[in-house]
C-alpha cells in the first residue's frame, strides 16, 4: 500500500454512518453539528480521492477502497466484487 489507511492523528475523521438523528435539528447548535459532519464527511472524501490517486494499480485502488471503507464503518471486515459482464469470472477483493 502507498499510504497508511488510518486517519492522520491531527485530523481525526469519525465518520460512522448517515443513520441516526433524522429530521431537521432547532437551533444553531445543531446547524453547527450538521456543518462539523458535513465538512468531515468532505475531509474524508478528499483523504480517499488522494489516497487512490496516488496509486497506479487497479487492484490496488480496489484493496485500499475495501480498507478504508472497513475502517470508516468500524467493520470486522468488508469484501467488493468486480464482475465483468463480458467475462465468466469475478474477482474479490
């Protein structure tokens, strides 16, 4: 792998899921929170994008996809299927 897939210390991103609250907060506070979620989710996606621009392998921007999604969903683990439809096999990463 190029990068670590762990999140930088100094920037911790604890992006769990889009479950929970539902429904429109009252208040500034909650206007604040959903701001502070929306600009880690954003932070988050530019780790990803950079993670995976720096890597030159197919299946290796697949495999760090895999990991780092594990990761953000504080999974046991994760699994993605490629299928080709003009081809017989898959392929599991």
């Amino acid at each position: 792998m190029a990068t670590s897939l762990k999140p930088d210390p100094k920037n911790p991103i604890p992006i769990k899921s889009r479950r929970g609250g539902g429904g429109k907060g009252k208040g500034p506070d909650d206007a604040l929170s959903r701001t502070d979620k929306k600009l880690k989710q954003a932070e988050m996606l530019l780790s990803v994008s950079r993670k995976v621009a720096a890597i030159e392998s197919l299946d290796e921007i697949l495999t760090t996809l895999v990991e780092m999604t594990t990761w953000e969903l504080s999974a046991a683990r994760c699994s993605s299927t490629v299928v080709v439809p003009t081809r017989s096999d898959s392929h599991r990463f």
